[in-house]
C-alpha cells in the first residue's frame, strides 16, 4: 500500500512539473521603468525601429519564438543581431521584469 501511494505522489509531481510554466519574478510595473528608461527608444510602443517587422506584438512574439518571459529574458540578456546585449548593463531581477513588462504589453496590445 506504502509503495502505490508513494508510485501515485510521484507521478502526481511528475505530471505537475511537466506541464507547469516555468515561474519569473518578473515585477511588469518595475519593468515599464527600466523599458522607458533603456527599451523605448527602438522599441517605443512595441514597435521595432531598427527591423520593422520584429516588433514587441505578441503576433511578432509568436512568429519568432519570443513570446515567453524565458525567450526574451535570453534575448535581452546576450542581445542578438542589431539588439545589444545587457548583460552588465542591467541586472537579471531587472532584465526579468522587463520580461514580465513587455509579456504584459503584449497581451495588452501595446
């Protein structure tokens, strides 16, 4: 009995972990601050001043594999192409709540 109930908490955490978001402390209203402050001037109301058609919507997001707080937090992090990199510039709680800001907005729609 000891070994059913312990086989049925297993995959209970399994199952639970599998297909569970993963959680960032990412704080949106934080986030806005330091968008306007290092984000807004090629990406001013989601839009892409540098590639047009790579803007912050979350159709844009969708079609390029950024609309999650991870993807962005990777891209914001080690910068790519045109976009520079702000490792250093920014710390990682802070570059998580732009993450959460821009999730935000894009729900949002800008």
């Amino acid at each position: 009995m000891k070994r059913i109930v312990s086989i049925l908490l297993l995959g209970m955490a399994i199952f639970t972990f599998a297909f569970s978001r993963p959680a960032f402390a990412g704080d949106a209203a934080s986030g806005a601050k330091i968008f306007s402050a290092n984000c807004a001037s090629c990406h001013a109301g989601g839009k892409n001043l540098v590639q047009a058609n790579k803007t912050l919507k979350k159709d844009a997001l969708e079609k390029y594999s950024m609309y999650s707080e991870e993807a962005i937090i990777t891209q914001v992090t080690g910068g790519k192409n045109a976009m520079p990199a702000f490792k250093g510039r920014l710390k990682p709680d802070q570059i998580a709540d732009v993450a959460a800001y821009v999730i935000s907005q894009a729900d949002k729609g800008w």
